[in-house]
C-alpha cells in the first residue's frame, strides 16, 4: 500500500531562544524546509521496532509480539518463518531491534534483540527465502530484564568499524545504572560476530558508556561520532554524544543510600558526578519519549543533508536536529505532516538509497513509512 503527502512551507515554531520548553528544548527551533514527501510503505503491523534493508530492496521488520515481516518493493507483507517461541512481550519489551549484517549478500544474517522469561538478548539469524534459522543462540545473553517489560529496551547499530553497539535500559531498577557489572542503562560496544567486547573497550569488557536510563536511539555519523537518544523521566529526554568510558550522571539510587526507583534525581546528576556527560541536548518539560535516531545523509536532502532525524512516541512528530561539528545541538524543527499525522513514530533508519524509513507504534495498523526530499 502505497500514499504520500508533501507539505508546503512553514512558519517557524515559536519557541524563544534557548528555551526549554516544548520540542525546543535547550536549542531553538527553526523552519523546516518545504517539499518533503510520506509514502506509507506497508501497514497492518504491531509495533515494528526497526526497520533492516536487505540486497535486493526487501525490508525486515521486527514487530514486538514477536513477529518479523518481510516487506516486498511492492509493500506487499510476508511473515518470516522463525522461531520466536522465547520471546516475551511484556509491557516495554518483546522483540526489539533488528540488525543486518554488512555481508548479508553471502552470509544471509542478521542478528535480533529480545526480551525472553530470563533476560534481554541477542541472537544471530540465517535467512533462507522466508525462513530464519538460528545460527548464534545467544550471541550475547544476560542483559537484565524487568518483569513488568519497563526499560527493557535494546537499540543496536553498527559503528564505523562494523562492530555492534547496543543501547540497553535500566530495568527501572536504582542501583543498575551505575554498576558496572551489569549491562543494563549501557551503551555496549561487541564483535558482531562474536557477542564478545571489542579491543580498546574502556574497561576491558562489553562496557562503553554508562549511567543511562532507557537508551532508546544510536546513530552513527559520517565521521564515526556516536548519539544516542534517551528517554528521560518527567523532564529531560536526552540526545547525548558518546565518550568512551563516560558516565552520563542517572543515578536513582542516590550512590546507593536509597532503595526502590527514586526518578527526582536530576537526568544528567552533574553534582554527584562531576565528571558526568552533559546532554547535548535536553527537552525540558514535557518530555516528548524520544526514540530512534538516523542521519540523513546525501545531496537529496539538500539543506537537511547532515542533520539527525530522532522519532518520538508520547511527542507522536519527528524531531530534526541540526547538530555541530563538535556535536552540539545548534536548532530543532519539526515537519508538520509528521507531527501527530500518523501517531507514535519509533524506527528511524537511513536505507541505502538515502531515504529515511521510520515506524509507527500505536498497536493496530502500524506503518512503516518513507521520508523523501523530491526537491
């Protein structure tokens, strides 16, 4: 099923300056160019976390019950045949992202992020017509998982040198974030072939980054520069700039002194952790539950070429951030025909003809769309 909408002009959103309110945030809003263009690609789905672009134009598309369509050129809708029996849709989990690998063209894999009764993990497909079999079960186990599903997310990407980087959540649980014995609120950095850390990892292990909350975003820019998108709890969702070994500051268990889930304590905590990553970029109140993150990348895009596309669920629009050099955050705009037109968007990934493909998450009749810039 195939539909598109293209959008006029339009006039700045009104934020004021710097401010923190709203979509803005800590960086000002501005205009969005005119001419973009939605095609609706396939629908009929249920929380397709990602989107995988496979040689020969066919998309993979995990959806969170624990499916994964193969969606034709045409738009037409296949289920894979899998066995996806372990997968355990609760609240925030189930079957989350999904992987290509670069020589799928030979080696038909593709590896797979899923909350099971026990755990999140990573497990390595070969693809052979519709069917997928398991080939690495696990590629990497025991990510923490909470019963109830909150913050059990899993958001993987490739870096510039092909390894893996997986952004994990929190579990909701005080004392995860900051304990570097567990791969939960992480940001890992793994051999895609082995589920094993990679040389030159800061502590020696799986472990990049830590102190997150819900990483719900990677993107990985031109030049190798790593953001992450992350949910923040009342105030301040996060797009943050990867340092290796850095700590970004959530701490709900205040150094271990309280016990429970205490969300008052501030996003990045830059009085506890002096030496904390400062976010690139904060939404302020309301938090619009920011979710994945792409770069549109190539001359199509014209004035937009360069800038990091981020979905949002509760903020149910598209953020475009124009981002620094250096990895500031310089404005935000937002395309009004992706503003609330087609509810709670969540994948974002770049295909490799340059257009942007993201994925809706309302539950019922869930898209996967194409952003275009016919211009």
């Amino acid at each position: 099923m195939r539909r598109f909408v293209g959008f006029a002009a339009v006039a700045a959103l009104v934020l004021g300056g710097c401010s923190a309110e709203g979509a803005g945030g800590t960086a000002p809003a501005t205009t969005t160019p005119a001419g973009l263009r939605v095609d609706v690609v396939a629908d009929g789905l249920s929380h397709p976390w990602d989107v995988g672009f496979l040689p020969d134009g066919r998309l993979l598309v995990p959806q969170r019950p624990g499916r994964i369509a193969l969606v034709a050129p045409d738009g037409q809708v296949t289920d894979v045949e899998a066995d996806l029996g372990d997968v355990v849709a609760r609240g925030e989990g189930g079957l989350m992202s999904l992987v290509v690998h670069p020589d799928f063209a030979t080696s038909r894999r593709f590896t797979t992020c899923a909350n099971t009764a026990s755990d999140v993990r990573l497990v390595t497909w070969e693809l052979d017509g519709t069917r997928a079999t398991r080939v690495k079960d696990p590629l990497l186990a025991g990510l923490p998982s909470s019963p109830s599903g909150r913050h059990s997310g899993c958001r993987m990407a490739l870096d510039r040198d092909g390894n893996l980087l997986v952004g994990t959540g929190d579990t909701a649980r005080g004392d995860v974030p900051q304990d570097r014995s567990s791969l939960g609120g992480k940001v890992l950095r793994v051999d895609l072939a082995t589920g094993e850390g990679v040389a030159g990892n800061p502590f020696g292990d799986r472990i990049y980054t830590y102190g997150h909350r819900n990483v719900q975003g990677v993107a990985v820019r031109q030049d190798g520069m790593v953001f992450t998108a992350e949910h923040g709890p009342s105030t301040d969702d996060e797009v943050n700039v990867l340092k290796a070994g850095g700590n970004y500051g959530w701490d709900p268990s205040r150094g271990g002194t309280v016990g429970g889930y205490d969300e008052d304590v501030p996003m990045t905590d830059l009085e506890r952790f002096p030496d904390a990553v400062p976010a690139a970029w904060s939404s302020g109140s309301p938090t619009e539950a920011i979710c994945d993150a792409a770069f549109l990348v190539g001359e199509q895009w014209g004035a937009l070429n360069g800038v990091l596309a981020v979905t949002a669920l509760k903020g149910a629009k598209l953020l475009l951030f124009t981002v620094t050099q250096e990895g500031g955050v310089h404005s935000v705009a937002i395309p009004p025909e992706l503003d609330g037109a087609y509810g709670r968007l969540r994948g974002a990934e770049l295909s490799p003809d340059g257009s942007l493909y993201l994925t809706t998450s309302n539950g019922t009749d869930d898209k996967v769309l194409r952003l275009t810039n016919p211009t």
